[in-house]
C-alpha cells in the first residue's frame, strides 16, 4: 500500500491587518475553513510575530498523489479567492 504525503506551503500578505490579533483572526478563519471544507490538516508555521505576513503548512495523506496534487490544488484557488489576503507565493510537493 502506497502513501502519500502532499504538502503545500503557503506565503500571505494579509494587508488589512493592523495588529497580531487582526492577522489572527483572519489567520485562524482561513485555517479552520480549509480544515472544514477540504479536511486538511493546517497551520500557521512562520512569520509568527509579523503583523501583515503569514506562512501556512497545509498537508494531505491519501494513497494517489494526484488526489493530493488535486486537493492541495483547489485549496491554494481557495486561498487565492479570500479577498482579506494575498497569495504572494506557494509551493506543492509530494513526499
């Protein structure tokens, strides 16, 4: 049996933001969404302390790594879509 690990890293800019509880607040309704709509495990991983950026870890396990590609794909369009923050950049891999 073959597992798949898909990873995806995400790098935002959440301009509205104007302190740590703004970003986090925006930070923890974009997590628990993606959980809730693609059930994925997510979280903020960098950039912890900065108020305007944001680094998320999102991981999927399945046993088709174009199932993953797939579902990590429809996530970055979701993030992308959320008008309160700005993909700046993304990466997918598969492990």
């Amino acid at each position: 049996m073959a597992i798949v690990v898909g990873l995806c890293t995400v790098d935002l800019s959440i301009p509205e933001s104007y302190s740590l509880k703004d970003k986090r607040q925006v930070v923890r309704s974009l997590v628990e969404g993606l959980r809730n709509k693609f059930n994925v495990s997510a979280s903020e991983v960098e950039n912890l302390d900065k108020w305007r950026t944001a680094t998320l870890a999102i991981a999927n396990v399945s046993n088709d790594a174009r199932f993953c590609d797939q579902v990590l794909s429809k996530v970055v369009d979701t993030i992308r879509s959320n008008p309160r923050v700005s993909l700046m950049d993304y990466e997918i891999e598969m492990v």
